[in-house]
C-alpha cells in the first residue's frame, strides 16, 4: 500500500498526521522527565522521518535558515573548551535535533495544525497533572504550590497559559463551525482552573500582555498600511514611556506586591547577580553548554545548598540570557537573543509592514509569550521544551514555502485564441 506523501508533509492535507505530531511532541517535552527515553524518542519518530519523504521540501532556500544553524555549531563547538565536555556534547546534540524538528515542522504544517496539535497535547498534560496531584514548596519565595506532575508550579502555569491563548486563538482565528466551542471549552476551564491554583507569577502577568499584543495586531486589519505603521511607532514608544514610568514611580513594587513579590522577585535577583559574577570568569566562551550545573563544582553545589535543592538537579539562574551567559558567554547570548527577537519582530514586522495574515498574527503572540517568559525562566536554551519549539517554528516559518506542485497536476494554460477568431499560424 502507498501512502501519498501529501498526508504527511502537505500543510493543506496533513492536518491528521500533523495535529498527532504536535500533541505527541507536547506530551514528551511535558513529561520525559518522568518517563524517560520513550517520550523522546516518539518526538524523534514524529519528525525526523519526514526528512526522507520529499527532501526538495527541506533543502530549499535551507541558506534563509543560518541564524540557527550558526547558533547550534556554536552550541557544538563549545565541547572543546567546556570544563564537562561529555556532558556538553551530548546536550548539544540533543538541542541540535530539537532545532531540526521544529525546522521539519515549519515546512510541513500549518499554524492551524500546529494550535489544534497543541491545543490536543495540552489537555492531556494538564489531565494528567491533575490526576497525580501533589504539591511542593517552592525554594525561591517559600510558598507551597501545586506542581501535578511537574516539579515546577512555573511549567503548570506555563502549559495552562500556552492553553489559554491557544483556544483563544483558534476561536478567534481558526474555527470553522460551533463544534469549535465545544471541544476547546474543556481545555480552556481546565487551564483556568490550572494557572489558577498554580499560583505562577510569571505565567499570570504574561498572558494579558500578550493577549493585547494580539489584539493590538488584530485590529490592524481594518487599517491602510501607511496607518498600520503609525499605530506601530505610536504603540511602541507608549510601551517604552510606559515601562519607564513604571520604574520611576514604583508601579512595578506595586505590580509585584499583587503577586505576593518583592523588589527582589523573591530571590531571583540574587540568582541574576550570581550568575553574572560566575560568567565574569569566562566572559566570551562561557563554560561550556549545559557544563555549569554539574554535581562536584563548588559554584552550583553552593546555590544548591543556600535554595535547599535536595536533588542538586534542575536549577538555573530563572533567567535566559543571564543562563546563556554563563554557559556559552556573550557570542552565545547575541546569537540565541537574535534567534528570539528575529522570530517576535518578524512576524510582527509582517503583519505591520506588509500584508495581514492572522498566522503571523498567532506567531507573533506565541513567541512575544516566549519572549516575556525568557526574562524569568530558562525555556530557550535547552533541548525538548515547548518554549524553544514555538520560537524555532516561528522563525523557520518566516521564510515561505514554493509551490510544490503536485505529481500529474494540469497546469492551467493561457487562452490562445485571438479575438478576430482566426487561429494563430504553426511556428
């Protein structure tokens, strides 16, 4: 039995395959922890064998693709100055894949499948949570919070947030029929009800914001494209005035205070500071990727007794860039901020300078989520975490696909009959 390749790498006539991918996909970076290499490799077997299936699809234009690439060599070579080379080299081909799954994403789905795909993925993570249970004191502001299967109230309030702007996107966007409202109503009460008693700071403020970046872009449909770029301008130097204003006069205290938080965002501060001193030995290198938190160094072994990490395990400094810094130095945290910038300003770029599409409209608020997040979390830089899959997605997907055209389609020919009726000479 042959089975088309259009079901499986056709953005339009994929949407099967492609929404069990994405959910398979959201399960293993959820839960592999817990169930070890068998999530993993059902990731790998999701995308990887696309690869063979129409290459062309894969080598074209693969140049527009340099800025990852740069990024994951730079992540590999940095096993020859790394003070755990084994462990860095095995850590950088797993973030090398991982960048190459979503790159296979990007040219075979659509953004609609990815959202249903996640939407799908999402609820069972989150079902799941819930039937485990359980709670956990969290090191860094003394609260007990729930943390289901997950050792982090963070990563349930970041599958419950990821949820709720999903379903509000696909209503919004992409729904087809009123059968849209039933089968997302389930997911959005249970990521409510989820982000609720997680009690994540990061994931809570997060959310409005990104929900009016998209709400802002979504109204620019109804504008000319030379008003798209005064609201752009106006909009980004309010957003700069008021940032600024909320650091001068204590708007941000009070913010924090809302979330039971301090100037020091319970200890955070602390972590960035110490992070900085440590990155100082290695400024332009670092120490190798994934080479810093290993058990026997003086540095982590200390931050992991002063925040009473037992497991001495599955610590960072809750900052990307202060993260990156210290792991493969300044050339590794200006590659990596560009990968992330490029892919939030790309698809805002498009929707405001030229012409609207709600997918980039999605892309852009699913990676400005990302964005908001990568100051206080560490979802970036390693491998098989949902953060990292959306902004790769995002910014493969900002170079567009040819028109493969199918194997015996007609191509539609141009009329050659001449108005006067006669028909034209033999040549």
């Amino acid at each position: 039995m042959k089975i088309p390749k259009s079901i499986l790498i056709d953005p339009d006539r994929n949407e099967t395959y492609g929404t069990f991918a994405v959910a398979v996909s959201m399960v293993a970076f959820a839960y592999s922890p817990n169930f070890g290499q068998i999530l993993i490799l059902a990731y790998y077997a999701v995308w990887l064998p696309l690869l063979f299936v129409d290459y062309r699809r894969f080598t074209w234009r693969l140049s527009s693709a340099w800025l990852p690439i740069l990024l994951a060599a730079y992540v590999c070579f940095s096993v020859f100055w790394s003070q755990a080379a084994g462990i860095s080299a095995r850590a950088a081909v797993q973030y090398s894949s991982h960048i190459v799954c979503a790159y296979v994403a990007a040219r075979t789905i659509s953004v609609r499948t990815l959202v249903v795909g996640s939407l799908i993925g999402i609820f069972f993570v989150l079902l799941y949570s819930l039937g485990v249970g359980g709670y956990a004191l969290d090191t860094l502001d003394g609260t007990v919070n729930f943390v289901g299967a997950f050792g982090s109230k963070n990563q349930i309030g970041f599958f419950s947030s990821l949820g709720i702007f999903f379903c509000l996107a696909f209503l919004t966007f992409y729904r087809r029929n009123w059968l849209g409202f039933v089968w997302t109503a389930p997911i959005m009460l249970l990521s409510v009800y989820m982000l609720a008693i997680a009690h994540s700071a990061t994931s809570v403020a997060s959310l409005p914001a990104v929900i009016g970046i998209v709400m802002l872009l979504s109204m620019t449909k109804v504008l000319s494209l030379r008003y798209r770029r005064v609201l752009f301008i106006v909009g980004a130097g309010a957003l700069v005035t008021g940032v600024a204003a909320a650091l001068n006069l204590g708007l941000l205290d009070f913010v924090l205070g809302i979330f039971g938080k301090d100037s020091t965002l319970t200890g955070r501060t602390y972590l960035w500071e110490q992070g900085w001193e440590a990155a100082q030995e290695h400024p332009l290198l670092g120490y190798g990727y994934a080479a810093y938190w290993v058990q026997g160094f003086a540095d982590p072994e200390r931050l992991w007794a002063e925040f009473y990490i037992s497991t001495r395990s599955g610590f960072h400094f809750h900052n990307t860039y202060v993260e990156t810094l210290v792991e493969i130095g300044f050339i590794g945290v200006t590659l990596l901020a560009l990968v992330i910038l490029r892919s939030f300003y790309g698809h805002v770029s498009k929707v405001v300078f030229g012409e609207w599409s709600a997918d980039s409209v999605v892309l852009a608020g699913a990676t400005g989520l990302m964005l908001i997040r990568s100051f206080f979390e560490v979802e970036m830089l390693g491998p098989y975490f949902m953060a990292s899959f959306i902004v790769y997605y995002g910014l493969f997907t900002l170079t567009p696909l040819p028109a493969f055209r199918r194997r015996g389609a007609a191509l539609p020919a141009e009329d050659e009959s001449p108005a006067n009726g006669r028909m034209p000479a033999p040549v």
